[in-house]
C-alpha cells in the first residue's frame, strides 16, 4: 500500500468504486438473465416487457456512470430486444 495520505486516500475510493461497479454489473447479468428465463418458460408479454425495461434501466444506469462502453449497452439492449420481440408476437 502507498505511504502518501492522498495515495491511501485514492487506494480507497478505487476499491469502493470497484466493488459498485461489480454490484452493477452483477445486477445487470442477473436481470438479463431472468428475461431470458422468462421467455423460455413463455410467460406473458407484459412481464417479459416490465423485465426488459428493468434490464435498459440497469445497463443506462452502466453506461451513465462508465461501467460499460456507451457501444456496449447498446449491443447488449439491441440482443435482448431482439429476443423479447421474437417471444411476444
């Protein structure tokens, strides 16, 4: 570990801003996850819409605070979106 009070300091904002943005993206696999779940086990299209809107909400929320590339939520939205399409006609 550093011996500069500002080097310690830094040490420990990096590892609180890790371990959020390990939550965050932990968060973001389980929620895909369950839309995927959802759709294979054909539940109705207004819950695999309300799972959807949760998983976008998740992976904006990643993009805003830099856990993710801006590129990829948006692929990772485009993919879902994709599926739910398919699942609800």
């Amino acid at each position: 570990m550093a011996n500069i009070k500002s080097a310690k300091k830094r040490a420990i904002q990096s590892e609180k801003r890790r371990m959020k943005n390990v939550t965050r993206r932990s968060a973001i696999k389980t929620a895909t996850k369950a839309v995927i779940e959802a759709i294979d086990q054909g539940k109705d299209a207004a819950e695999i819409k309300a799972l959807m809107l949760s998983v976008e909400s998740k992976l904006a929320r990643a993009k805003g605070k830099h856990v993710l590339h801006r590129n990829t939520a948006a692929r990772k939205i485009s993919r879902i979106a994709k599926k739910v399409a398919v699942a609800t006609r």
